[in-house]
C-alpha cells in the first residue's frame, strides 16, 4: 500500500490514539477529549478552529480560498460505560469508561489529516475535520447541526468512517443506500391502580397491559406487507411493580428498541406500536405515556458518491467488500447524510478481533494508516491538493 502520511507522522498519530484510549469520556462529558485533540490540530495549522459545536464538538478548517466545495470528515468522541479488561499500558485509567466502539481510533484518523493537511493544503474549496460529540446516544450530530456555528461549516459533502471487526483487517467494506439502519428507543410507561394484594379486585394492576404489549409489539414486524425493507423490534427491559409480596402492582414500564433498514418503515413501526397500546390502553383502562430515546436515522449512502469512493479503494490499494444488506447497527452520522450527498463506509478491523462494544476490545493501529489513506484520496478529487 502507498501510504500518503510519512512514517513519523504515523507514530504520533498511534501514541494519540493511545492517549485517547487511556482517557475516555462519555457522551456530552468530553471535555479533555476534545481539549486533546485541539492541542494535536494546532500544531498543524489549520485555517481556523471552531469549538463547542454542540457541546464538546470542535472543527478544524482548512481553506485555500478559493472557490470550490467544501468537504466534511467526521470523527467520533465519545466512549462507552464499559469497565476495560485489558491490562496492556494504554488501557482506560477512568473505572467504568472506556473506547470499546473504536471512537480514539476514529479519532486518531481524521488527526491523521491535519498532519497531510499541514503540507498538502487544497487548490480549491475547503476540507472540514468535524470531530464530533455524543455519538453513542444519537444526540451529537443533530446538536451539532442545530449549532448556530455550524453555518460557518455547511458542507457540500461528508464522509465518514467505522471499524468493522468480524472484518479483514484494511477492507473497505461499501454499499450504495441504506448502509446503517434506523434505531429509536421505546419507553411505555403504565399507570394503574395499586391494592392489597389480598384483594387485586380492588386495583387495577397493569400486569396485563405490560403482557400484551410486549406480545403486540413482538408481532408487529411479522406483517410484512406493513413494510419496505427489514423491520425488528427487541424488548429490552420491562418491569412491574416493586418487590412487596402484600401489594397488587400499580405500575409498570416496558422499553423497546426499534430498528430499520429505511427511515419510512420506522414511522410506520412507530405509528403501529403506539396504535397498539393507544388500543389495549382504551380496553384495559390503563393510563399510558410513550417516549422515544436515542433516535438514529438510517445512514443512507449517495449514489453520486460511489464512484469517488470506490476510486480512493483503488488508489489506496485495499480490497474492496461490497455488501447487500444494510448493517442493523446505527450511526447518527444518518443526520449529516439526510442533508449532504456523501458516504459512510466501514474499514475492516480484523477477522479475530472482539466485537465492538464488547470489554476487551481494543482499535487496531494498523488499520489508522488505510483510513487515512481513503479520506486523503476521497478529498482530493473534489478539492485537489498541492
């Protein structure tokens, strides 16, 4: 493979990384995360920095002042609220926290294109460096979008990048539409009327909303006529009552994950759950509010944009995945892609390498260098560096 950042540069690169590992932060709290990496980027000059995008969210911005268009690349953050296993020097020093989604090595890439960006400036336009907060709880891009400051930024394009362990390490793993499915949170929260437990008759306990709910809702993606695409909804908690053996119960919650290949299906999954328990509400007489948490919309590659991708695979000399289903995991980078033509594409981290999100995960090193490499060769055939 050429490599398009010199060996040395690729060294401190890695030590950050390495760095960042061993300090996580969690969503909305990374402040010394991102005070890191403004450090790192000053010393490669941009044309200017912009922080506090939508919270920790800063920006790095290199011009050539001339016309032509401006082109996002975004990193992630935020860590995980999972205790690290791993004992090797740079393991996470913040008990509870750590990067088990890849979000330092993410990190360490796009630090990776301030150090070529400090030699190879662009001929035309503008190339961004977004790093971004708050990506695990599907709230960073959306504020970051909604910033006043991010005016100053608007991209014409944006791309971004995920390890995909399970993986070849340096593939690049690609498809055109739907790569990253939608996501939402559910939370159905039941009010009924608690009693002694000698006498149920006396309340009204919720227990049998809670069953049918949860039996409903698990139906709902067997219709498949309702839907386009790939539909699933997992229960993931539920509970009822307390722990009195003397109290009929009052109250109950049940939460769901709603997920889908296309953003259409999770409004009619979305429209169909509520009418569901707006029904056994009415026929129960259970009073019921509904909320949603943590809504990723799906992450929708252009197709204007294939082309640009598949020839930085080419000239960065990876081998090329082309997938056709979707991933059932989520990304919020779907906010930036429902606005701005570009891609999100994943980067192989290792056919043995722990799954993402599990405690002993750990980002490769050796896949920084390829993921530099695809957003330097994405980048320079829209804005041509010197």
């Amino acid at each position: 493979m050429l490599s398009v950042i010199e060996k040395s540069h690729l060294q401190e690169v890695i030590k950050l990384r390495k760095i960042l590992h061993a300090h996580p932060e969690l969503s909305g709290n990374e402040e010394q995360t991102s005070r890191r990496i403004k450090a790192f980027l000053t010393d490669n000059k941009p044309d200017s920095i912009i922080e506090g995008l939508g919270g920790y969210g800063l920006a790095a911005v290199y011009d050539s002042g001339q016309a032509g268009p401006s082109v996002l690349l975004r990193a992630d953050l935020d860590a995980l609220p999972i205790e690290e296993v791993n004992g090797f020097a740079h393991r996470s020093q913040h008990q509870g926290v750590s990067h088990k989604c890849g979000h330092d090595g993410h990190m360490a890439i796009l630090a990776g294109m301030s150090s070529l960006l400090k030699k190879h400036r662009p001929s035309a336009g503008r190339v961004i460096l977004l790093f971004q907060p708050e990506e695990e709880t599907g709230q960073g891009a959306a504020k970051v979008i909604a910033d006043p400051k991010f005016k100053k930024i608007k991209p014409d394009y944006a791309f971004a990048l995920h390890n995909l362990p399970g993986y070849e390490k340096k593939a690049i793993i690609f498809k055109e539409g739907s790569f990253a499915s939608a996501s939402t949170g559910m939370i159905i929260r039941m009010q009924g009327r608690s009693s002694h437990a000698a006498h149920p008759e006396q309340g009204n306990s919720p227990v049998n909303m809670m069953t049918q709910t949860m039996g409903g809702l698990m139906s709902l993606p067997k219709n498949r006529s309702d839907f386009e695409s790939f539909v699933l909804l997992t229960i993931i908690h539920a509970r009822l009552g307390e722990v009195a053996f003397g109290t009929t119960p009052g109250k109950a919650v049940v939460m769901a994950t709603l997920r889908t290949y296309l953003d259409d299906d999770m409004l009619v999954l979305k429209e169909k759950s509520e009418r569901l328990v707006r029904k056994l509400e009415k026929e129960l007489d259970i009073q019921c509010t509904i909320n949603y948490v943590e809504e990723f919309p799906a992450t929708i590659n252009h197709s204007g944009v294939t082309e640009w991708v598949e020839e930085a695979i080419r000239k960065s000399k990876a081998k090329k995945l082309m997938i056709n289903e979707a991933f059932r995991w989520s990304e919020d980078f779907g906010h930036f892609l429902s606005a701005t033509p570009g891609a999100l594409f994943g980067i192989g981290s290792g056919t043995d390498q722990p799954s993402l999100h599990n405690h002993d995960y750990d980002f490769p090193d050796e896949i920084i260098e390829t993921g530099i490499n695809m957003f330097y060769h994405i980048t320079d055939q829209l804005v041509k560096y010197k």
